[in-house]
C-alpha cells in the first residue's frame, strides 16, 4: 500500500522520523515568521491565531499519512489489506 501525500500524484509520504524531522523545521521557520509578524503588528494576532491552528492541523495530517505509510509496510497490516 502506498500513502501519497496532497494527491494521488503526490510524493509518497516519508518515513515516521522524517516527517518530525520535516515538521520540526518547518515550525521553527513559521515560528520566526509568526513572531516578526505579530512583533510588527500586535493586532494581526486576531487572524494570525486561526492561521497557525490551521498549519498544525496541516502537519498532524503529514505526520498520520508517515504513520500509515509505515504500518503499511508492517506485515498484520499488509496481511490485512491481502483479504479485502
């Protein structure tokens, strides 16, 4: 079973540690920007706030796509997939 990411096209999903890996810098670059933002202006935080609930949700979703990638791979799943 293979588990793309965005679409059917899509890359396949990386592997459980990368995607952390992956997370990990992006939040630490859209964390900088989240601040340089709200620093230059405090009021943004209204639509600022719902912006980043949005992103984590975003990641949630590539780290589960790893997470079934790579059970995916494990064989009671792949034994299960075989009887459908």
């Amino acid at each position: 079973m293979r588990v793309r990411l965005q679409s059917p096209q899509g890359s396949d999903a990386p592997s459980p540690d990368q995607a952390v890996e992956q997370i990990r810098a992006h939040l630490a670059t859209q964390q900088q920007l989240w601040a340089e933002q709200l620093a230059g202006d405090p009021a943004a935080f209204a639509l600022l706030e719902p912006q980043i609930h949005k992103a984590f949700g975003k990641l949630a979703d590539q780290l589960v796509a790893s997470l079934l990638a790579h059970a995916a791979q494990q064989q009671p799943l792949a034994d299960a997939a075989k009887k459908k």
